[in-house]
C-alpha cells in the first residue's frame, strides 16, 4: 500500500534528523496536496501502525492539505479553481504548480542538553 511507504521514508527522514541529536520527537508536519494520490485517514492508520519503537512513537502526526493550483507555463496567469486547464488569455495548456507533493515541511524535536 502506497501510504505505507510513504509512511516508512518519512519516519526514515525523521530518524536521519533526530537519531545523531539524540532528540525526542515532538510532531511532525506534513504537507500533503490533494492530487498526490494520499488516502489522509489510510495515511494516519499507517502512521500509528508504524511509529511504535520507531523515533516517532511519541510524535504526532499534523497534516495540511494543499490545493490544486494551475498556472499558465507562459503568462503564469494563475487559473481559477475548478476552471478549465487552459490558460484563458493565451490558451495554453496550464500546468500543475501545487497540489501533488508530499512534503515533510517540519519537524518538532526536543534536544537534550549537553
Ligand atoms: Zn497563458
């Protein structure tokens, strides 16, 4: 299942972060765009399935919804939402400028002191 990937390289990204801090993990925050293909509830469930004795067992899971926005590749004109993809001035195909990432935007971590 696609979530579950996704799932274990962001713990993996985490763990690249806060194993060497020997930090504790707080919360992650999660940009995802509404045309990645995520399944938001799946993901979660995935999450809480896989975190346990991970870095992330204690960490919360914050997730924000990006929206799909076109442009026009040439005049950049941006398209209004739930308009036809074509660029109303120069009829140019529009293109995807948001709305596919999965992105791990910030990490909440708690480093010990010294
Ligand atoms: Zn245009």
């Amino acid at each position: 299942m696609h979530e579950y990937s996704i799932v274990a390289s962001l713990i993996e990204r985490v763990a690249r972060e806060a194993t060497p801090r020997r930090a504790r993990v707080h919360r992650l925050h999660v940009a995802i765009g509404e045309l990645a293909g995520v399944d938001v509830a799946l993901l979660r469930t995935a999450y809480d399935t896989f975190r346990e004795r991970t870095v992330c067992a204690d960490a919360a899971l914050d997730v924000r919804a990006v929206a799909a926005a076109w442009r026009c590749p040439r005049c950049d004109e941006a398209l209004a939402p739930g308009a036809p993809l074509q660029c109303p001035t120069c009829g140019r195909p529009a293109r995807l400028c948001a709305g596919d990432e999965i992105v791990l935007e910030r990490i909440e971590l708690e480093v010990p002191d010294v």
